[in-house]
C-alpha cells in the first residue's frame, strides 16, 4: 500500500462527503472538497512518478476514483436542475456502454483494453472544469451563464466523440481488423485506435 494509492483511497471516501454536501445545499463544502480531490489527483500521480510508486493497484484505483467523483457530482447537478440531463445521461451512457464493450470483449474471449485517446483527455478534462465552474457558481453566489453554457456544449459535443471513436475502435477489435496483415497490431494491439489486446483498464478514459 504506497502513499500515492493511501492519497487515492482517501479521495474515493471524498465522493460520498461531496455528494452530500450537494444534497445538503452545502455548496461551498462541496467546492472545497472538490477542489482538494482535483489537487490530490495531482499529488498522486506527481509522487508516484518522483519516487517509483506507481503500482498496478493504482492504475486501476486513480481512473476509478476520477470517474466516480465526476459521475457523482454531474448526477447530483442535473437532479437539482444545474446541468441538462441529456447531458447528464450522455456521459453516463458513454461510460456504461465502454464498461459494457470491456465486459462483453472478455466474456467472448477477446479481451481488450482502453486506452486514453486524445479526444477522451480533452473530454475529462471539459467535465472538471464544468463541474468545477457550477460548483464555483454555486459557492459563491456568482453567475456565469454564457461560459456556463459554452462548457455544457463543448462537454457535450466531446463525450458524443469520445463515444464514437471508442466504439469504432471497438468494433474494429472485434472484427479483427488488420488482423495477419498488421504484425504491430496483433503484438501490441491497435493503440492508434485506443485498443488493446491485453485485458484490463487505463487512467483517462
């Protein structure tokens, strides 16, 4: 059990303390604690990188924790009207169907993994900075409508692509595409697609 693993433990039991905040109303606890899950993200991964001590634990813990938080949080906003919820059942539709695709890929002995892609970065990244902003909105009485709005559609206009390219990377695994022609690919698996041969999960997706 390294430090860096002790830090994302402690941000998972950070999403139940934010959420009831949410509920509660208490939106500048919820802020603070959002804030210090974002920044204890960073630490984790700064000392896991410094001193050596990353693990296959953390590998799979960190993305876990990220998406829980950011699910949590977006779940909370769209019941108490702050976020539209097509965009609320957008992002959880996304990452069901990709858990589903991972689920499926292993049951039919073809496993894979997912691998961040690029549009997918751009796409966490999007959903902290409108969860951050409304949380902000909300804490301190302030109101930012248009960038608000701005954010609610990059964020949604991100997850629909992130979506499509993990399923035409999912699709393209499974039909076994470039296949005995591609000798990178039946080694390493299609990284350009986001996909790989080996089972298991990857930080970012």
């Amino acid at each position: 059990m390294t430090i860096p693993n002790l830090i994302t433990i402690l941000r998972l039991l950070l999403v139940p303390a934010v959420v009831l905040a949410m509920l509660q109303s208490l939106w500048g606890w919820a802020f603070a604690g959002f804030l210090v899950a974002g920044i204890s993200d960073g630490v984790d991964g700064f000392i896991a990188r410094r001193w050596n001590q990353s693990s296959r634990l953390g590998a799979y813990l960190d993305p876990i924790a990220d998406k829980l938080l950011l699910v949590s949080v977006f779940v909370v906003m769209g019941f108490a009207g702050e976020l539209p919820l097509w965009l609320v059942v957008t992002m959880v539709s996304r990452d069901g169907l990709i858990v589903c695709a991972v689920l499926l890929s292993s049951v039919m002995s073809h496993p894979i993994e997912v691998k961040p892609l690029f549009v997918s970065k751009a796409n966490t990244a999007a959903q902290i900075v409108l969860a951050a902003l409304v949380l902000g909105e909300m804490a301190f009485s302030v109101h930012l409508g248009p960038l608000r709005t701005a954010f609610i559609l990059l964020t949604g206009v991100l997850t629909v692509a992130s979506a499509a390219a993990y399923l035409v990377a999912w699709l393209r695994h499974m039909s076994g595409y470039g296949e005995g022609s591609q000798t990178s690919n039946s080694r390493t698996g299609d990284t350009k697609s986001g996909i790989s041969r080996s089972g298991g999960s990857n930080t970012g997706a």
